[in-house]
C-alpha cells in the first residue's frame, strides 16, 4: 500500500485531504508544517507527499525544494488555494501543483496516476 | 661924577677904583681922617670891605670881612642900626680911635656900610654928608645889581649853549663831555668831574682839569662824601669848607678843595649820577665872594637836570634809532621778500601754463616733452636740464624717457641764445611749449646712452624715497660726498653733483621721476626752487595721469560701441528665450498692468500678446481675478508664492495649471517694482497622474479582492468537502458529528472575516470617548496574552511610565490596536525572544511602542504593511495594521508607523491627548 503524507497547516483542511486519501485507499499520514514534515521524513519514506503551499514559516515550494534533494523517488504534489502558482511550476520540483477543490478528484486521479 | 656912562664903565672896569673914589670923596665931605666902605654880602651875612682911604688897609680891600652873624658885634648893622666901634674891633689893625659904623639901606633894604673917624660919640652928619651916603648907596646898589644882572645874563648865555649843546649832541660820552666843560668854564671850576650810578655806586666817568693830580677813588658808594650824598639825596650840595661839613668828605682827588658844589644829573625821575665841580677860579668884574655860591649851585643844579633830561633824551633817541634802524632792515626784508613772492609768483604762472600746454596734448609723450622744455626754458622754469624716467611698476625699475640739455657743453651760450630767440617768437607760453615740444627729439644727449637701463629703485635709498615714498630729493655736493654709495650712481650719471629729483606724483602712485640740474650756471637749488619742483612735478603727475586716463577712456569707449553690439545680441537672445520658454510669463507692475506676455502665455490662455501689454489682470477675463490678488500678496511677503495644480476652465478649456508668482526686484532701490508669473500647464500631466492613481486603486481593488478570495475559498472549500462528505457518510452518525462541529468551526470563521471586511469598509462610527490610563490598557492586554507569551518562550518587557499616561479616546478601539500590535509581536517572535514594550508621555502626546527582535521585515513589505489585505500570514485577513491605522489616525488624529533593521522592529503608537473628535 503505497504511503503518502499530508503536509497542511490548516486542521479543517488537513483532515478533509486524508480523509479523501484515506478513502482512496492509501496510508496516510500528516505534518502541520514544514519542520515536522522534514522529521517525519527523516524516520519514514512516504511515496508521496501534498504539500501546502501558503504555510506559515518555511512555504510549501521550500519544503518541496528540501524534500527533492532528500528524497529523489518520492513524489511531490502541491496544493494551493490559488491559481496562479501554475505558470511557475516547471521551476519548481513538484511532480504535479492542484488548485484545492471541494471534491478533491482531480487531487485523487493525479495520486493514482503518479503512483500507479 | 662925570656921567653915567662914565660910572657904567668904572663898574665894568672894576668897582673897587670907583668905591674908591666915593671914599675919597665922602672923607673931604666928612672931613674926618678915613673912610672905609663894604659892601653886604646877603648869601653869607657878611661886611666887605670894597674901599678905602687907607693906605694901611689898601691891600684887604676885597678880602676883610665882618661877620653879621648872632654872635657878632655887629649884629646891629643888620637892623639898620649905626654903631660906634673902635677902630680896631672894625679893621684888625691900627689904635682905639674911635669910629661910626653907619649902615647904607637903599628902599629899606642893606647894601653896605661907611665907617669914618669919629672925634667923639655924637659925631653929627651934615646934611651934605646924608646926601653924600644915600648917593653912594645908589651906586653901590647899581653895582650890585649889576653884578647881579651880569650874573643872570651869565647864566642865560650858559643855559643857551647849554641848549645848544643838549640839542646838537647825542651821543652820551660827547654830550657829558660838552656839558662838563662848558660848567666848568661858566662857573669858573678848576676841576670838574662826572660821577654814573652803577648799581649801588657812583663811578667816575670823567674827570677834568687835573694838573698831575691823582684820582684816589674812582668809585664811592652812593650816600658816601659829597658825591654820595647829592645822588642819594637827589639834591644840590654847595660845600664851602671840608672841615665844617661832614657830607663834604672829597677824599677823592689827591688836591685840597677849598670849596665844591656838586649837583644831581637828574631826568626828573631817576638818578644818573653826579656832576661835581670844585676850587673856583678868580675872575674879572665885583664878585665879593671867591668860592662857589648858591648862585652857582642853583645853575650847576640847572645843568644836572638838564643833562640828565637830555641824557635820558639821548637815550629814548638811541632806543629810536635802534627802532628805525631795525624798522628799515625789516622793511628791506620785506622788500625782500615781496621781490621773493614775485618772483615765486611768476614762476607759479609758468607751471600752471606748462600744465595747461601739457594737458592740452592729447599724447602722454608729447605731455613729457612739454614738461622738460618747461622746466628748462628761458621762458619756463629756466634750470638747465632735466631728465626723465617712468616706472616700471612690474619689474621695479625706472626706464629713462626723454632728457633735455644743451648739445654740447662748449657752444652752450650761443645755443641759449638761439633757443630764446625762438621761444620769443611765440607771443603764449603755451603756444611755444606745445608747438616746440613735438619737435624735439629728446632721445638724444645724455639719454643715448643710458636709453635701454633699466634702474632698480629699490634698495637705492633716494630713488627708493622718490618713488615709493614721494618725496623730493634735493641732492647737495656734500651730500654725494659723505653718501658717495648712495647718491655717487646718480651724480656720475648726470656729471654734477648737485640735482633734484622729483617724484611724478599720480593721486595714488608714482609715475615716474624728474632729475633736474643746474649744471652750467651751478646755480644753487634753494627753498623756493625745491618747492617749485615739488609742484611742478605733483600738478605734472596728475596731469599725466589725466591724459592717461583720457586715453583709457578713448579705448573704453570704442570697446563699449563695439559691446552695444554685443548687448544688443544678448538681448535679442533673452527675448528669444523668454519667447520660447516651454512656461507663460506675465510680469505685472505695481499698478498691476502686464509688462510682458510671453508666446507660451498666448498659447495657454489663448491671448495674444498685443492685446495684452498695458492690460490688468483683471479686466482680461474674471478667471484672471484671484490670480492678480495673489499676485498682489507678494509685495507682503516679498517671496515666491507657489500654486499647483491649480484649476482654471477658459471658456471649455480646462486646465491645471503650476503657477509661480516670484517678486521682480529692483537691486538698485532695493523694492519690489512688480511680479513675475510663470505659467507652466500640468493639465496632461494632472491628468496621467489621476489616471494611475485610478489604476493604483484598481491594483489595490483587485489585489484586495484576491485576498479576500482566498480568505473566503480556504473555509468555503473545507465546508465543501465535509458536506460532500457528509452526503456520502450520512449513515456514518460519528462522522457526520465531526463534521458537523468542522463545519460549524468554518461557518464561524467566514463570519469573522466578513465581520472584519465591513468593519474596515464601514466609512465612520460612533465613537465613545473617555478618559482612561493607556498604562492600564496596556497592562491589561498583555495580562490576556499571557499563557501565549509564556507558551512560546518569549521574554517581554513592559517599561511602565513613572505615573498614569491618561489620554481622552474611544478606549475599544485603542485596545484593539494594543492587541493588534501585542499579537503580531508575539507571531513575529521566534521562540524564545524578546518583547519590548512602552507607554509614555511625550509632550501632549501619549506614546505606545512595542518592539521585537523578530525577522526584521522587508523594506518591500514595509511600504505595503499599512495596505488593506496584505498579510503574509496564511490566515487572517491582513487588516489587521489597516484598521489600526484608521483608529489611529483617521478616528484619533495620531500617528502609526513602523521601524524595522537588524536590531528589531518596532511600531510607533502616537495619540494625541486631546483627539480630534471623529465622527461626533
């Protein structure tokens, strides 16, 4: 079972995400923020990680940045609550970028397609 | 008697013969055996015997004497008594016969006496005999008188020549000389002498008729012996006897002085001295007494004051003669000095005409040549010759000019000659000098060779002295022998070794110098030549200095006609400017008229410029009205006053306009003499400037509007997903809970910031003032934010003021801020650091500051922090600091701001303590 982590700093939204994953069928785990994300990934390989891009302290395009160096398998998915992001993706390197929905498909077709 | 005639002549002859005769006559008369006549001496009271018929008593005629005295036995005689006597009680000599003394009284007066034998005591006088008595008392009498008058006339005739004498002579030595001779001879003195006062003494001055008699003293003290006495007593003294008279001490002359008088010289106020005559000498005709009498001291004693008048005379016409003698030497001096003045005064004539000729050259070198033929002409100063240098102000020297002189020394007389006759060929001086000078060659002679030196004049002591100091210098033979390391250089030049040198005196500096010599007359320079240097040189000086600045001004005018060009040029080119400038200009005058209207002013106000030259403002249009009376404030404040963009609407025209209304100065009178409008249209420049702060308003809209999706999407998305999840799980009772609390939780949140963005939108509140202690306030806050404060570690500071800050505000709203600021300092904080925070008073105003050592913010995001909607918080709305800003400043009239760098950052409350009220 392939296992992603949830990196969120809002609890509401955080939930919401895994538990969609969760549905989805994979194990889930989650971070507040970016500093508990880099420990969990010290001690745990995660096949996939959604990173929250507006986080407060290190942002979710850092940590992803961190997260690449670390970890070259893992794939990274960003999640932000706005658009405008997408044009600068390339430069980042995240494996995919998604604008937050209410029905999270297009979040769960992206994690099947990376993973699968 | 044989006639009077006769008698007269028997008296001149001698009386005694005719007294005689009387005798002879009377005794027949008498007949008795003799008869003696005498006659009265009145100055001595005595008897004398003048006659007798004895042949015994024949040679005392003359000389025996009877005492008339008190004491005397006679005495009688002098009451007119007759007394009978014995013969010899009477002569001296001879027996007891007996004899009648009778008295002779003429008018009741005694003239002498007959003594005649007598037989016995009533002798009987016949009548003939009375008659025979009373005719010889006649006689006698007219003897006596006559003596007298002979006598009085004596004395006339000595008083006259005395005169004479006194008149004639004036020098004292002779006149004392004359008188003492002439005294002598008329009163008959053997020795005569004059004694001068000399302080306390008399001296002897002179002394006459000494026959090898010695002089013992020739100076007695005054008061001593006769002489003395008679000049301390200012009176005459008549010495018959040295024995009988102590103030006759005459131990003066080695001779017996059988009788002396002795008189004052007198001139009636002051005593000179003492005339003294002594030992009387016998004479012809009846002088019964042989000594010197009263009548010889009254004349000596007229003599002595009238040698002395005439003495003290002498002396006043010395003293005058001195007077005119020094009055003539004066008046030669005058004299003197007046043919001096003249000829000072011709020579004066001849400088002011070589100005005049100098002046009137137009030429600086002509003007010199003047001045050198002036100074050496006959017909100008006449010195020989002269010689000139000008300074060289740069490198200190004098540079020799011109020199005038004769040619050659040998023909010298002959080229005087001739240049006089040519100088008298003009009938001005001026003429001569002008029309001459140019056509001289006064670079010839002495000058040749010394044409190209150049002469230092500095550290040579006299040309240092003409020209830096200058002075004439008048240079002396002796001179250039004593000095010869100084004035040698010049007398060697020059070949004599007497010159003046004269400096060339401008007004302020020397020109140059004049060397003036006399070397052919060796006519000395004296006082009045140096002085006639001395202005030549000064009134050249000027003169020169004159032309040259005539000549300046010559080259100064041609420059300027060449410069009005040039002005002419610079104002065209001004115009042009003024034309062409991208801004209008109006100058207006004090009266307010328009002096200028530029093209651009044509163009802005669409005017031309025709129209409105000599217009006022305000008759041009009544949108000009405020512009003239703010043109007008600028005489008040005497500055420029600006107006920007200010809006004028020309008839559809609508325009923004900066304006400028600078004061024209008048830098000569010091005024304001009208004002300046510069014009410049800023309608596009207003109008792009409108143009982005719409555009910027737009930015900040959509910004804002952005935030405010996302603030909105973030809850409206989570509320989304858990309904849609509810939907699914709604069997699911504990999942549909949780979702539910989760949806309550975010409903909750979009209230909160819709809450927010109507409470920043919302235009104006009520607010309620009071006056509360901001200290307090803040203690308050910070209590209430203490478990985070203490959860995240930080260390805060709270620096309490010394009493209450107490301010009147809307205190909801000011906590509010307090905890706006407390939180953000508390989310800026890393864990663990520091929280400074402040409450003071700062003058009127209350102060509250909060600091932190958080990350210092951006400088980029500083400028931005105040905007509404900019947070780089993930959540929250980021009006946070905006609405604290509208609290602050728009509700309370404060001030927010915020300082940030490596050492912190800190935000500035300021609340004034009285606040504007808003919104009241």
């Amino acid at each position: 079972m392939a296992k992603i982590l949830v990196v969120e700093d809002e609890e509401n939204m955080r939930e919401l995400i895994m538990e969609e994953l969760t549905d989805a069928g994979y194990e889930v785990d989650d971070a507040p923020n970016a500093e508990e994300a880099l420990k969990k990934l010290e001690s745990c390989d995660y096949d996939l990680i959604t990173v929250d891009i507006e986080m407060p302290g290190m942002n979710g395009l850092e940590l992803a940045g961190k997260i690449r160096e670390k970890k070259k398998n893992a794939k990274i998915v960003l999640l932000t609550a706005y658009s405008h992001y997408k044009n600068d993706l390339a430069s980042w390197a995240a494996d995919a970028y998604i604008v937050k929905s209410m029905d999270f498909t297009e979040l769960k077709d992206t994690v099947e397609r990376l993973l699968g | 008697m044989d006639g009077y005639r006769e008698f007269i002549r028997s008296i001149e002859e001698g009386p005694y013969e005719l007294i005689k005769r009387f005798a002879t006559h009377l005794i027949k008369l008498l007949n008795t055996e003799e008869v003696h006549i005498f006659m009265y001496e009145r100055h001595r009271n005595i008897l004398r015997l003048t006659g007798t018929t004895s042949e015994e008593l024949e040679g005392e005629v003359g000389k025996l004497k009877i005492l008339l005295d008190e004491s005397s036995r006679f005495r009688d005689i002098s009451e007119h008594e007759e007394l009978v006597v014995s013969r010899f009680e009477l002569l001296n000599v001879g027996e007891e016969a007996k004899m009648l003394l009778k008295p002779i009284v003429v008018d009741d007066e005694l003239i002498g006496a007959i003594a005649f034998t007598v037989s016995d005591e009533e002798a009987h006088l016949p009548g003939e005999v009375k008659e025979a008595v009373e005719e010889i008392g006649a006689a006698l009498k007219l003897i006596s008188d006559l003596s007298v008058l002979k006598d009085l006339r004596r004395r006339l005739e000595i008083l006259e020549m005395l005169s004479l004498v006194h008149s004639q002579i004036m020098e004292p030595s002779f006149l004392l000389d004359a008188t003492l001779k002439l005294a002598m001879d008329a009163l008959n003195a053997y020795v005569g002498s004059i004694w001068l006062v000399e302080n306390d003494e008399l001296v002897l001055n002179m002394v006459k008729g000494l026959n090898g008699e010695k002089v013992i003293k020739n100076r007695v003290p005054l008061g001593y012996g006769l002489v003395g006495w008679v000049a301390l007593k200012k009176e005459p003294l008549l010495s018959v006897s040295t024995d009988k008279d102590e103030r006759a001490a005459l131990d003066i002359f080695d001779m017996e002085i059988k009788s002396a008088i002795a008189a004052p010289i007198d001139d009636g106020e002051n005593i000179l001295g003492v005339i003294l005559l002594a030992n009387r000498r016998e004479e012809g005709g009846y002088r019964p007494y042989k000594h010197f009498d009263e009548f010889d001291l009254g004349l000596l004693d007229d003599i002595g004051r009238r040698l002395g008048v005439t003495l003290n005379r002498s002396e006043l016409y010395k003293r005058l003669e001195q007077e005119v003698k020094n009055l003539k030497r004066l008046e030669e001096q005058h004299q003197h000095l007046i043919k001096k003045q003249q000829r000072q005064l011709e020579r004066l004539r001849i400088l002011q005409r070589v100005s005049q000729a100098m002046r009137s050259s137009y030429d600086v070198n002509n003007a010199y040549k003047i001045l050198l033929l002036g100074t050496v002409s006959g017909r100008g100063l006449g010195f020989n010759r002269a010689l000139l240098l000008l300074r060289d102000r740069d490198k200190h020297v004098l540079k020799p000019k011109y020199w005038i002189g004769p040619a050659s020394d040998e023909k010298l007389s002959e080229e005087w000659q001739d240049a006089h006759a040519r100088a008298m060929r003009y009938g001005d001086l001026r003429q001569y000098l002008r029309e001459e000078a140019i056509l001289l060659n006064l670079e010839v002679g002495l000058i040749e060779s010394i044409k190209d030196k150049e002469i230092p004049y500095r550290g040579n002591p006299v040309l240092e002295r003409v020209v830096l100091r200058r002075k004439l210098v008048h240079v002396t033979k002796s001179l250039v022998e004593s000095r010869y390391e100084d004035y040698g250089f010049l007398a060697e030049l020059l070949g004599t070794e007497e010159f003046v040198v004269c400096p060339l005196s401008g007004r302020f500096d020397t020109l140059g110098v004049l060397i003036v010599d006399n070397k052919y007359t060796a006519e000395p320079f004296h006082e009045d030549d140096l002085e006639i240097l001395g202005l030549l040189s000064d009134s050249a000086g000027l003169t020169i200095e004159a032309i040259e600045s005539y000549e300046e001004l010559r080259a100064k005018t041609l420059s300027l006609e060449r410069q009005k060009d040039l002005v002419e040029y610079l104002r065209r080119f001004a115009e042009s400017i003024l034309q062409n400038l991208d801004a209008a200009i109006i100058v207006i005058d004090r009266e307010d008229r328009i002096k200028e209207w530029n093209k651009k002013a044509e163009v802005i106000f669409g005017r031309p410029r025709e129209h409105m030259l000599e217009m006022k403002l305000e008759e041009v249009s009544p949108e000009f009205f405020e512009l003239q009376e703010i043109a007008g404030k600028v005489y008040d404040v005497g500055e420029t006053i600006t107006l920007s963009d200010y809006y004028m609407k020309l008839g559809n025209k609508e325009m923004f306009l900066d304006i400028r209304f600078s004061p024209l100065r008048n830098p000569v009178l010091g005024i304001i003499e009208g004002v300046i409008i510069s014009v410049e249209d800023v309608t596009k420049r207003h109008q792009l400037e409108e143009e982005l702060k719409r555009q910027e308003r737009l930015a900040i809209l959509g910004e804002m509007s952005a935030r405010v999706a996302h603030e909105l999407r973030n809850p409206i998305t989570v509320i989304g997903g858990f309904v849609r999840r509810a939907q699914k799980k709604i069997d699911d009772r504990k999942s549909i809970e949780k979702y539910l609390g989760i949806l309550q939780e975010e409903i909750e949140r979009l209230e909160g910031i819709v809450a927010e963005i109507l409470e920043f939108s919302k235009e104006a509140r009520a607010l309620d003032f009071s006056v509360f202690d901001l200290g307090t306030l803040v203690e308050d806050v910070l209590e209430l934010y203490a478990q985070r404060i203490k959860d995240k570690g930080i260390h805060v500071v709270f620096n309490q003021p010394s009493g209450p800050v107490e301010i009147e505000a809307d205190k909801n709203r000011i906590k509010q801020v307090v905890i706006n600021l407390i939180q953000n300092a508390i989310e800026a904080c890393n864990v663990g650091g520091n929280i400074r925070v402040t409450v003071d008073r700062e003058g009127e105003s209350a102060v509250f500051k909060v600091w932190n050592d958080g990350t210092p913010i951006p400088k980029d995001i500083m400028d931005k922090i105040f905007l509404p909607f900019f947070t780089t918080k993930t959540y929250g709305t980021g009006l946070g600091l905006p609405i604290c800003k509208k609290i602050i400043e728009d509700e309370h009239g404060g001030k927010i701001f915020v300082e940030s760098s490596e050492d912190g950052t800190i935000f500035t409350v300021i609340i004034p303590k009285n606040p504007l009220r808003k919104g009241e």
